[in-house]
C-alpha cells in the first residue's frame, strides 16, 4: 500500500488561504482504472484510492504513515509565482 503526503493547495475558485496549512495522505491506486464500457468513465474497484487523511503538519503525516507501515512519498509544495506588473501596462 503506497500513499502521497502534499500539502493542500488554494483553490482556484477561493481568494483567501484556508486549510492551506493542512497536509493530506492520500493512498494512490494499486490496479489501473479502467473504462466503463456503457457510460466512457473512468472507475475502479479500489475503495482505499478514496480515503484521505488530513493532518496539521508534514511531520505528523510522516509518523503516522511509519507508524501503520505505510509507503509513502512527499510532494513538495509548489511556490506560487507572482506576475507583477502595473496599472499602467493593461494599457499598453
């Protein structure tokens, strides 16, 4: 049983940092999706893909993953980058 420690992202749709300090474990799949043939979606019969922890830090994520012998790989978190650039070149 494998899983991925990241931190949580903004959301696009949201303009302020909620939960964003929250690590999330979450366990990948073990068999590949398949199609289903009536409706074309993607699906599987893997329940644990569908369990998410969430924890306060990377280090408590860490110790419970070691703790339950957990395979686990960190994510780390991406920087936003910021376009600068001023009133004036909307113009421009």
């Amino acid at each position: 049983m494998a899983a991925r420690i990241y931190q949580r992202y903004k959301n696009a749709m949201q303009s302020g940092k909620a939960r964003t300090d929250e690590w999330v474990l979450e366990f990948e799949s073990r068999r590949p999706k398949r199609a289903d043939p009536l409706t074309g979606w993607s699906g599987g019969a893997d329940t644990q893909e569908q369990v998410q922890l969430t924890f306060p830090s990377l280090d408590a994520a860490k110790a419970y993953a070691e703790r339950h012998g957990i395979d686990h790989h960190v994510v780390p978190p991406a920087l936003p980058r910021l376009k600068l650039q001023s009133y004036a070149d909307n113009f421009r």
